[in-house]
C-alpha cells in the first residue's frame, strides 16, 4: 500500500496491560508503609512517570519519605514490578492487536512504540514484537512526560514520517492530549466519557477493523 503515514502505539494499555502489574506492586509498597491503595487511584496513574507517582502516593498516604528511602521505595516497586514482567509472554498481547499489527507488516506501513515506560524494550521482547517496531522511543529516550509531545514527536522523526501524517493509539488522557498537542491523528483506547478529547474512541482493538485501518491510512 503506498502511504506517507505511520503509526505510534503506546504500550501499558494499548499492546498490552502491565496496569495490572503496576497495580500490585504500588499495592505492595503502600501495605509496606502501612496503609491502602485502591484500583480507583491506581487509574489516577495511568501516564504518570514512577517519581510523580509515589509522590501521589505517599501524599495519599499521607507519608513523608527522605529523599534516600524515596529511592529505595521506587527501586523496590520497580523489581516487584518487573517479577511480573518476567512471567510474560505473547499471550499478553491485548486481543484485536496482533491482526492490525500483521496487517501493518504486510504493507510496509511504518510502525513505532512510543511510551513513557522505561521497562517498553523488555515489556516488547517477552511477547515476541521487539523486532516487528520499526521505531522505538521509551522513557529512556524523553525528558518530558506526555502532554508534553515529546515521546510522539521523536517517534515520528525516526519512522520519518510528518507528525501530521502519524496516528497515535494510546489509552490515557495524558496521551491522547500529547498526540493532540504534536497535531496528530489520535485514537483513544478505552472509555469515551475519559478519552473525549481523541478524535476516534474504541473500549479496545477488537473493535477496530481493518477496514478502518485502511481508510485512515490513505485519507
């Protein structure tokens, strides 16, 4: 297919729902410290860099920390999260994705991750997709968190595709306003009343068909 757009995912959310990890391990630490964490403001986290949210935490908790057992604790939360990460494999990735995947592959459409996690390149390898990302920018590669665009717009530049050209499917609101922000195409993944702002919203990937795929990619 002759296109000159390309497409950016997001990863916890979109590819796959590491939400679910997070979620025990910030569980964890809050027990730890000595109160609760609920799966409500576990939501309040989606987007949210590892610092901010500890910092949402401890505040919740109404905890203060110095600023080495504040280092400890992320360090702590990171390896209980990644024991998770661990024991992945492809059957993790989120029904309806593969197939757009494929068809991406199929027609030479390029493809990039761009995502806020640090953990993106380990996530990617145990489910079997690092190597089908033609681009990929994580926390590692940004200084900014979305809304800021940053994270889309250098995944546009190595897909070298125009951030007007690129197609952004992300699952937090954070991420949709950073793809509206670099003047993007952007698909909300989840729950209308949340992701309002996206120009198309569908609850997950099995709603997607490629019929829509096409249509965005030769308009």
């Amino acid at each position: 297919m002759e296109t000159n757009k390309g497409i950016i995912f997001d990863l916890d959310g979109v590819i796959v729902d590491t939400a679910k990890f997070h979620f025990l391990a910030w569980r964890k630490l809050a027990n730890d410290l000595g109160f609760d964490f609920t799966k409500e403001q576990n939501e309040q986290l989606k987007g949210v860099s590892r610092v901010e949210s500890l910092r949402k935490i401890l505040e919740w908790g109404e905890l203060e920390l110095s600023k080495t057992e504040f280092k400890r604790q992320m360090a702590l939360k990171n390896e209980n999260y990644l024991s998770y990460v661990a024991k992945m494999d492809k059957s993790e990735i989120l029904p309806g994705v593969q197939k757009v995947i494929d068809y991406l592959i199929e027609n030479n459409i390029p493809f990039a991750l761009g995502s806020a996690s640090k953990n993106a390149r380990t996530i990617l390898k145990k489910i079997n997709l690092l190597d089908e990302f033609d681009a990929i920018v994580d926390g590692t590669d940004v200084s900014k968190a979305k809304p800021d665009p940053e994270v889309f717009l250098i995944a546009a530049e190595k897909l070298n595709v125009k951030p007007e050209n690129s197609i952004v499917f992300e699952d937090s609101v954070a991420g949709v306003q950073a793809a509206n922000n670099a003047n993007m195409i952007s698909i909300g993944i989840g729950e209308e009343k949340t992701l309002g702002e996206a120009d198309y919203v569908f609850n997950d990937f099995t709603e997607i068909d490629i019929d829509f795929i096409k249509k965005l990619l030769t308009k």
